[in-house]
C-alpha cells in the first residue's frame, strides 16, 4: 500500500534498571496500514516484543539479562522465599 496515510505506527519498548542506578531500553517500531486486521498487527508486536527481548538479553549487566529471561516456572508454581531462620550464618 503506498498511501502514506493509511500507516499506522505501532511501538514496543522495554525499560529495564541495571541495578546501578541505570536503565537499558530497546524499541522497535512497526509501520502497519489501516487494513491489517487486529491478528496480522498482533504477530507484528510479538515479533517486535522478541526482537527487544533478545537485543535486551545480550547485556553486560546480568539484572537487565535476567529481568528479560523467562522464568520456567509460572509464578504461582515457584517455590516460596527461603525462611531467613534457617539460612545459615
């Protein structure tokens, strides 16, 4: 489609702290029309969502390549925090 007006601009972007009193981001923009349905613009940002995961994962600092790292756990499945009573001295 070569009319300009009927782009739309779709943005996925994730900001993570370093842990040192920093941040590292990545953005990816899409141009998508007015006539991609909502299944063809969904496919779109997942891509861009693991093309900013990925760019994300190659980090120098571990807390940002951690923070992008899925876990293989759900959430509601991961183990409880230690009981700091029994950590050892």
């Amino acid at each position: 489609m070569s009319d300009e007006s009927a782009r739309v601009h779709v943005a996925f972007r994730k900001q993570v702290s370093d842990g040192n009193y920093g941040s590292e981001s990545a953005e990816v923009w899409l141009d998508v029309f007015e006539d991609d349905d909502d299944a063809a613009i969904a496919v779109r940002l997942e891509a861009a969502r693991r093309l900013v995961h990925a760019e994300l994962a190659k980090s120098p600092a571990w807390r940002v390549r951690d923070a992008v790292t899925p876990s293989e756990l759900p959430p509601d499945q991961l183990p409880p925090p230690d009981d700091p009573e029994d950590l050892p001295l």
